[in-house]
C-alpha cells in the first residue's frame, strides 16, 4: 500500500502545525465559531449533540496494522473506547473534546494518517473499490489513480470554498462496489479498443434530498490528462454551482438544470484551456505510485476447505469473495452482530483485526462502504483458523449482504441533522430476522436506513430503505424498496404511508414474505422486486 | 484607505474601481471591481490596459473568486488582483497560490497571524501560476 515520502509528511504535518494554532486562536476567542467552523470541519471536526465529532480519513478505505493500532489506540485514550466505521470507508469518533483535537491529529500524523478535508465544503476523501487489488474481476487496481486524486485534492487552493461537499469514488471493475455512480464525480478506469488505459467520468451523481444517478460525461480520459479533467469538472461547478440554497448546491443540480449535455459542453471548454497551462502531473508521478500497489508475494496452497463444521463453511459461503489467486480468498469482518450498532468497533476489536490482518492478509484491511472491515488476501488454507479466532471476538457474524448486513446512519442517538433513530431500529431488525430464522432464507438483502433526508444511511439504494422523518414531533419511518447502489444503479420507490417503528419492522417482514411468495429460482429480492413491481408489495402493507 | 497588505513593488492604483458593466462600457477604467457572480473572463478581451482587479469576498465562504483570479493569470495578467471584503488569515495562503498579490479585508490582519498563515507551507501538491514547483515535479527531477 502506499507510504509517504518526506513531502506527503511535510504536508500533513504542516497541516497539524496549522490547526493546532487555529484551535489556539478559537479557544483565545481570537476567531469567532462563525470563522472557526469551515476551518475544524476542513479537519474532520463536528459538533454534535453532546461533543465533538472527529472523522478520520482512511484513503480509498486502505490501512495497515499499524495505523488501525492507532485508530484504536485514539478510541481509548481520547473517546470512550470504540470508534465508527463510516460508509464512505472512514472513521468517527464520537465523544471528543475540542483540546484535545491537535493531539489526535498529531497521533495520527505519525502513522501517515489525518483528518484532512473529511468535512467541510471541499473535496472530500476519495472511496473505491473495498476489494481493489484483490477482485478477481478488476481490469487494474483502482487505487494508484485514488492516490493521485488524493494528492492533487489536498489543499487544492481553488476548491476549498465550494458550493457544498464534493465526494469522488473510483473503481476499475464492471460491477460497481463502491456506489460510483452515486458520487459528485464517479470514475471507472477503463480499457479503450486501442487497448489504452483510461478514465470513464460520471458526474453528478448523489444522495439526500434529491437523490440522482450521474450520468456518463465522457467516455475515455487519456491518464496523462485525468486530473486536468478533473480540474476542468470542479472549476465549472465552483463558478456556476448554485450558492443561494444549501440544498440546490451540489453538483447534481447544476448538471441537472443545465443539462448533462451543456455542462459537458461547459467541461470541456474549460478542459481544453486547461490543457494549455500545465497543470497534469507527470505520468511518472502515476507509476511512481503504482509501485506501491504491486502484488504480494502469493504462494500456491489448498483451493478448499473442509467444510465438516457447518458454522464455518456457513461463513465461507457468506463472507468470503473471490480472489485473483486461486489460492486466496478477501475475508470480509462483519461489524453488524445480531442486535449491534451497525459499523461501530471497540479497541480491542480494533487491535484484534490488526493483528489477524498483519497474520493473514500481509499486514493490509479495507474498510467497506457497508461498514465493514475486509482482509483482502487471506490463503484459503488459513480460514478456517482466521474465523474460528474472529468468531470468538463476535465478528463472525455470517451475514454479509444478508438482511442483518444493514447499513445505518448515527441519526438521532448522535446527529444534531437527524429526524429520528437510525441504531435501535438497526438493532431491532437484525434480531427479529435472526430470531425467526428468516435472514437464512431471504439471501442477499441489502437495507439501509437513514435518520434524515441527508441519506447518509443509502436509503435510497436499499433494495429496501428506511427512511426517517418527523412527524409532527414523533419518528416516522418511510418504506422504500428497489433501490441499488452497484452496477444496476437505482433508486428505490416509496411504498406509501409511513410507519412507527414497531410498525416499520412488521412492515419490512412483510415485505420479506411478499418476496418468498413470488420468488422465482435463484431470484434475489431485488430481482423479484424488479419482475414483479410494487403492486403486490403494497397491497400486503396497506390492503 | 485601509492598510492593504501588498505582495507587489509598483504603485498602487489610487482610484476606485468600477463594475464589470461599466468597465465593458467605459474603456479607459484601469482598475475593476468583480463580484462573486461576475464571469472574470468577459475583462480578458481588455486585460491590457487594466492595472487592478479587485475581487469582492461579500462571504468568506464563497470560493468563486479563487476561481477569478486563476483564470485572469491563467490569461497572462500581471496587474494586480487584490481580495477584498470578507477575507481572513487563514485564506491568504489559498488565495496567493491563486494569483492573489494583495489584500484589504474588512477586518484588519493580525500581522503576527498572517506570518504564520503564509508561512505555514513548505510544500505545494498542485500546479498554478504561482510559480511554485509541485511536490510531484520534484519528485522526479
């Protein structure tokens, strides 16, 4: 994986220097909350309900044991002993306080790590592919072109003050784990018929209150001209993206009012004046970086397992993906435990998952949008081994894509945005559906629930969402079903009325019975969803 | 006048600037004032007699303005661009990497605070037309 040189480290640590003097200032009363609040959140920091939120960036979700050492070492000294994995492959922790914010980030400086630009209106940290490297099905490794994203958007002197947050995700396969197309700017690195290497860029894509799916702007980027491109997608959006209404001010909606075409036209103008001024780093700067992400050394083993002891062979049905080597599998820790909050991990945790990464998968984890935690290469030979050592931690759980494997925002438990809870609704369906057996029947499920509009639950790419809203001072739940966030991108339809919360999961397992009833062959949920529409997933809620 | 800080050794322009509008109508004006919603190219097919651009930050946290001054160096302008209006220490940094060379905020610059804002750097990732060389130039030098 990557490792910083002198430079990237002068960065990071002028950039320590440089936020412990503002909290400085902050905490003489020099700046005001007004100017202080886009400078911490610039650094990760929130203020929520009850103290101070830090997230932490993990770039394109990849770290190594030591840093993961740290982050735990970070939830016991300075939070209250656990951390969340976040669904855009970050971390948050929960209950700090503003003086000690400079500290973490020095912390976290000497394990190459930082909270740059994880908030705030700017550029924020790039996601990809959670099996980069490792995928079977991936054309490259997505990561080096991550990194040099990462870099070129560090600071970037022009895109600090955006419109709103811009978020960027890039993948390398054909099928899409990384919701790329659900990004302000989603890049899928492509191979042309001339057989060159290139970029493919989505943009406009998006959550929230207005969720859409960006549409394809160009086809093929030259490498040699990618973050000119990129340069060109943010300067028309920083000129022309809407600042009178916070909630018109993402990219989506200038793509959307102007036109997909018109902004493309706007693009491509500005790329090409960009051309001139020289601004693309060195090709070489490219492999300088992918020397980084070379291959492990893998070894031939055993191809199989023995799959005598049901509950293991049940997790490596479940949780394990398939590898480029014949010999490996990509392991995937679930966070989501029977009646856990979904993403959340404690130290201990923490420092297990470092030690089997550094065991198991040559020293490397990913951290999954679903808010999971993935060891990429792990010998088929050694997972028996692996599991029956994560399952004695409670992170066995054999749920991944399962209806148990619920992605879920902090909401209302947290979130000063939030409407109603997202956790204890979380919590509630994952024992109800291990209770009565269901999950095991139901197959891939993919819910997720947001506790506002902001939708940092998903739930618009649930193949059901949930999601919440007040009601005139209670919490409502919204039913929604047929979203996708992969490949077949799509955004989920509202069944109708809401719910209460009892009511909602009543109305989930219902919806879940509909499904078995119409089930055809190896259909997924979503597959019956899309055959059979909405028709008689309604008339069993409300008839 | 407020004290304006200067990165420039020639005088400084000592008349008011005028609008976009205006100066596309009256051509002899040298110094132009651009608001955020102002297109910084419509001045280019005249940028030769102009000496000021005056870019106005009515709100810190509008960032079109850094796009302004880019682009008029990106077009060769070597007058000068000054930010004015809603401009903080913390921005200065930015904003010279941008073709920024002079600042009059509406609250004045500690001066000590400002040392440290523009000194605080070493490095730079990114190309501009500031002339400082990108960590990924010399990289492979």
């Amino acid at each position: 994986m990557y490792q910083y040189d002198q430079y990237d480290q002068a960065m990071v640590d002028a950039r320590v220097a440089e936020f412990r003097d503002q909290a400085q200032r902050r905490l003489e009363g020099k700046l005001s909350e007004d100017q202080f609040k886009p400078l911490r959140l610039m650094n990760g920091l929130y203020l929520q309900l009850h103290a101070y939120m830090l997230r932490v960036a993990i770039p394109y979700g990849t770290l190594n044991s030591t840093q993961m050492h740290a982050l735990a070492d970070i939830a016991d000294k300075y939070d209250r002993g656990y951390g969340h994995f976040t669904t855009r492959q970050n971390i948050q922790y929960n209950w700090i306080k503003l003086e000690d914010a400079g500290d973490i980030l020095a912390d976290l400086a000497k394990v190459e790590m930082h909270a740059i630009q994880t908030s705030g209106n700017c550029i924020r940290n790039i996601s990809s592919d959670h099996f980069a490297g490792a995928a079977q099905d991936e054309l490259v490794d997505p990561r080096p072109y991550a990194e040099l994203l990462r870099q070129w958007s560090s600071f970037h002197p022009e895109f600090m003050y955006l419109p709103r947050k811009f978020k960027i995700a890039v993948i390398a396969s054909g099928t899409d784990r990384a919701a790329m197309k659900l990004h302000d700017i989603g890049i899928q690195i492509v191979k042309n018929d001339a057989g060159e290497i290139g970029a493919s860029f989505f943009v406009g894509g998006g959550m929230g209150r207005t969720p859409m799916i960006a549409p394809n702007i160009r086809d093929f980027v030259p490498l040699d001209q990618l973050i000119t491109y990129a340069e060109a997608c943010l300067r028309v959006y920083n000129r022309y993206g809407r600042r009178d209404n916070k909630y018109k001010a993402r990219i989506k909606i200038l793509v959307h009012e102007l036109g997909a075409e018109e902004y493309t036209r706007q693009v491509e103008e500005e790329f090409a004046h960009l051309l001139e001024q020289g601004i693309e780093p060195p090709l070489a700067e490219l492999e300088r970086i992918k020397t980084y992400f070379t291959d492990p050394a893998f070894e031939d083993g055993p191809k199989t397992v023995d799959r005598s002891d049901p509950d293991f062979a049940l997790w490596v049905d479940r949780n394990t993906h398939r590898h480029k080597h014949d010999s490996y599998v990509s392991a995937v820790i679930s966070l989501k435990p029977v009646g856990g909050i979904p993403g959340d991990a404690t130290a201990e945790q923490m420092h297990l998952m470092a030690d089997l990464a550094k065991e198991y998968s040559f020293d490397e984890m990913r951290v999954m949008h679903t808010q999971n935690v993935v060891l990429p290469h792990v010998k088929i030979a050694d997972l028996h081994a692996l599991w029956a050592k994560l399952d004695a931690a409670d992170l066995g759980t054999p749920n991944l894509d399962q209806i148990g494997d619920i992605i879920a925002c902090p909401g209302l438990d947290y979130c000063s945005l939030a409407n109603a809870r997202s956790i204890p609704l979380a919590q509630k369906i994952s024992e109800r559906f291990a209770a009565n057996g269901k999950q095991d029947k139901l197959g891939e499920l993919k819910l997720k629930i947001s506790g506002c509009i902001n939708a940092c639950g998903h739930h618009h790419a649930g193949h059901i969402g949930i999601l919440g809203v007040d009601k005139k001072g209670v919490e409502n739940y919204q039913l929604s079903l047929g979203g996708s966030e992969a490949e077949d991108t799509a955004l989920g339809k509202i069944t109708g009325r809401g719910f209460d919360e009892a009511g909602v999961i009543d109305a989930v397992d219902t919806v879940t019975d509909v499904y078995l009833q119409h089930k055809q062959g190896e259909e997924r949920f979503l597959d019956t969803y899309n055959r059979i529409g909405m028709a008689p997933f309604k008339e069993a809620l409300y008839d | 006048m407020t004290d304006i800080l200067r990165f420039r050794d020639d005088e400084a322009v000592d008349h008011p600037a005028v609008t976009v509008d205006a100066f596309l109508e009256q051509t002899n004006a040298n110094a132009v004032r651009i608001e955020p919603g102002d297109d910084a190219r419509d001045l280019l097919p005249q940028i030769g007699q102009i000496q000021l651009v005056e870019v106005n930050f009515p709100v810190f946290g509008d960032g079109r303005g850094y796009s302004a001054a880019r682009i008029l160096r990106e077009a060769g302008y070597e007058g000068e661009i000054r930010a004015v209006g809603d401009v903080l220490a913390d921005q200065l940094n930015n904003m010279r990497r941008c073709g920024f060379d002079a600042f009059e905020p509406d609250a004045p610059l500690d001066p000590e605070v400002t040392k440290r804002a523009l000194d605080t750097w070493p490095e730079v990732y990114q190309a501009t037309t500031d002339g400082r060389n990108p960590i990924w130039n010399k990289r492979h030098e």
